[in-house]
C-alpha cells in the first residue's frame, strides 16, 4: 500500500472512502497525518482507483494543508498518510514574500517538489512551534505563493540550518532534544563537519585511507617544513571552516629559497612572496589561529587552460536508505585562485566539458562515483543521526588517483546553476524528500531500530 493517491473530500458523507482494493491489507479503526491519530470508519469502493475520499470534517481534523498526493500506509490497524516531513531553519523575515530571506527561493523549489513523491512538507523555526497544542505555524509554497498555516507536528524533520553558529544555539538544541526524545519523530542531516573530525575517522577505515591526502591538525612550523619538502605545496585551512574561506596554498621554491602564498581577502585572489616561514606566519596567522588551522598535502590536480580542476560530488540516500549519486560537476578554478568556489571566480563545467574522449570521461564517472559512494557509506557507518545526503570536494590527479578534500554535510548547491544540471539539482532535492519517506516507514514498521540509531 505505498502507491501515491490524490485525497478528495465530500460533505455528504461522515466516512472515508477508500478502493476496494485496499481491503486486502487488513481492518482500518484509525486514520492519521503528521502526528494526529484520528477514529475512522472505512467503505470501499469498486470505482476508485488511485484515489481516496475523506469526510470534510475528518479532512479539518488532520489538518491536511490541501488537497493532493499522498502516500498511503497501512499499520496496526491505522491508515497513514503523507509523510508530513517538517524541515527546521533560522532566518525568517516579516515578508510574505521572502520568509526566509535569501534562502526562500532555495526552500520554494524544495517544497514544491514534495506532491512528486506523494508527501507534504513545511518550513518552520523554533518560534513557530505551539508545544501546549503540539501544532505548528509553518510555512508551506503552492501556487499562490508562501502562506503559514498552521500543522501538526511532522513525521519526520530535515535539518537545514544555515551555519554552525546557529546550529550552536542552546534553544535550538533543546528543539531537536525535545521532538526527537519526546515525540520520537526521526531528525535528518544534522550537524556541520569538522574536517579533522571527518579525516580521522576515515584515515582509520581502510577503505577510505587511500582518498585522504596528508593532513595534519594544528600543525606546527616544523612539520609545515617537512610537509613542504615532501609535497612542495601545502594549503593550511580552517577545521570549521566553509566556502573557501580563510584558505591559504603555501609554496616552496627551492631555487629562490622563498615562500608563496596564494589567498583570498575582501576584495580579490592574491600572490604574496616571503622571506621565510615565520613571516608568513606572523603576516597571515596573528593572534595564534594557526591553532584552528589543518595542513593539507597538495596534490597535482588535473588541469582545463592551465587552472586546476576539482569536482563536486552529491550524494543521497534513496527511498530504499541506500546511497547513490545524485550529481556531478567539474570546478575550475578562477585564474590566480587558491580554491575553485564560484565566489571566489570558480567556473562550473559538466564532465563533457572537461572530457572531450567519452573513455575518460566515462573513467573520470566511474572513479568519482565509486570514491563518493564509499565515502558516504564509511562517514554514515561512523557518525550516529541520521544523514540522507552529503557533498564531497574530490579531486583527480595527474596519474588518475581519486582524493578527497572535503566532506559537507549540508552541501551547497552552487554548481546547479549550470543549465545542463537541472536534472541532477531536481534529482537531488527529490532524493531529500525519499530519505524522510524512508525514515518515515521505518519509524512505523521499527521504532525501536530507529530510536537506537538515532540515538
């Protein structure tokens, strides 16, 4: 019984009406949408097919955000239907028409993807939640717009706060603390990595060891040294850090006998030239934040015109909780960059624009996707939550070796603005959805399972 149906309502009837079809899977007593469990009682219908009937009244009570798509699934005696699935931010606005601000637009094409998979979804906060009444005023995106009504708590909630700072925040903590431990209702894609967080528990599993550069965290002066005499290139970057931010790519020239730095200030990429380590330390690391620092081995990356190329890798769970790749794209760097981020002159190119012989291409496919999907399954076996998606920064060398600069756990999306991407950027936020539908079935068939890994 998890066809998707199209919900009708009728004020001549106080019953739900449901195909004949569905008798099979056994007595219905009770029927319900987020977490409302409402009595009902159930006719049958020969001539109904992929839709279902609901009493006005009983329709009000569940507090459907309209009529539409839904999944229909049978447990223990009670119909289901959505999921509901609540995802949780920070930064509305008072506008009707940008709620969340900037990120509306992102939230407007993720919601508007749910009827596809036969859902419901909404945006809300902390302050929209009604805990005496278990409602909340959230956000939902149709036709007309965003409008907040007001819904039920959800099935399951998809994390998408925007940054770690917030993330941090006590209130919100105790936000997930309550719904999770209280309500049991399932929490996805929490938490923000911390880079050597994620390279220690990957250079410990021998199935990843061989993506990971170098990587030494806080490193000292010496061991910068010897990483330079090693790989001749090193780039220092902050543990929590994001978006290319803070970067530095330092080099050694052994016939001048004097440093490199490339980085990036306020306004532009820039080149500077060093007598020695220390005062590239003592102009770049005041107040010793080289603490906060890791050193990462700099690898010979493939090359378009001269500019190094890395790629991003999206990975989702499935509605299955397996994980396949949703996305991938080819950065090339912004000439004098020390990363490929767009904003830092970055320019995105599909795999056919990077590989003109289809049997490189087709390698370059196989070889990413193959290093992504390991890195998921190793970072998802380690970590306890539970993820549905993440976003890798790999980069492929001049002999053909995978490597894995960085691990997100909430990935950008940058690399949709391609035209030629517009289908991995749907495929990706569909799969978002399928995960909760997922956890959703589980946290009805296995709580117990699910609280355990939750936990």
């Amino acid at each position: 019984m998890d066809e998707i149906y199209t919900i009708q309502t009728t004020t001549q009837h106080h019953f739900i009406q449901l195909p004949t079809l569905l008798k099979k899977y056994g007595k219905i007593t009770s029927i319900s949408f987020g977490t409302i469990i409402l009595p009902c009682e159930i006719h049958y219908r020969d001539d109904l097919k992929s839709s279902i009937i609901l009493p006005s009244a009983t329709f009000k009570e569940l507090m459907l955000p309209k009529s539409g798509n839904t999944r229909l699934i049978y447990h223990d005696g009670i119909l289901y239907l959505g999921p509901l699935i609540g995802i949780f931010t920070a930064g509305f606005t008072s506008s009707e028409i940008r709620p969340i601000g900037e990120r509306s637009l992102f939230f407007a094409k993720l919601l508007s993807l749910d009827q596809t998979v036969g859902l419901y979804s909404f945006v809300f906060g902390a302050h929209h939640i009604n805990w005496e009444d278990g409602t909340i005023d959230g956000f939902v995106y149709g036709k007309s717009g965003w409008k907040q009504i007001t819904l039920p708590f959800p099935n399951v909630v998809y994390d998408r706060l925007p940054n770690r700072r917030i993330e941090n925040h006590q209130a919100l903590k105790l936000v997930k603390k309550r719904l999770t431990e209280d309500y049991s209702i399932p929490w996805y894609n929490p938490g923000f990595f911390n880079k050597w967080d994620i390279h220690q528990l990957l250079i410990k599993d021998k199935k990843t060891t061989s993506y990971l550069p170098a990587t030494i965290h806080p490193p000292s002066i010496s061991q910068i040294e010897e990483m330079l005499a090693d790989y001749q290139s090193i780039y220092l970057k902050p543990a929590n850090g994001s978006l290319g931010l803070g970067v530095y790519q330092l080099m050694y020239s052994r016939e001048d006998n004097v440093y490199y730095s490339r980085f990036r200030d306020e306004e532009k990429n820039r080149l500077r030239k060093y007598p020695s380590l220390e005062h590239f330390l003592k102009a770049s690391f005041k107040d010793n934040r080289l603490s906060s620092y890791l050193a990462q081995q700099g690898i010979k990356l493939i090359r378009l015109d001269q500019k190094p190329i890395d790629f991003r890798v999206h990975t989702n769970k499935d509605v299955h909780g397996e994980w396949k790749v949703t996305a991938i794209a080819a950065k090339v760097a912004g000439r004098g960059s020390v990363t490929t981020h767009l904003n830092n002159g970055g320019v995105v190119k599909t795999l056919e624009e990077i590989y003109v012989d289809p049997r490189e291409r087709i390698k370059a496919y196989h070889d990413l996707t193959e290093a992504a999907i390991i890195l998921s399954q190793s970072i998802d076996e380690k970590l306890q939550g539970f993820i549905g998606e993440l976003g890798f920064d790999l980069g492929i060398d001049q002999n053909g070796s995978v490597w894995m600069f960085e691990a997100n756990s909430k990935p950008g999306r940058s690399i949709f603005s391609h035209p030629e991407l517009k289908e991995a950027d749907f495929l990706s936020r569909k799969a978002s959805f399928e995960y909760g539908l997922f956890l959703f079935k589980k946290s009805i068939f296995s709580p117990e399972e699910l609280q355990n890994e939750q936990r």
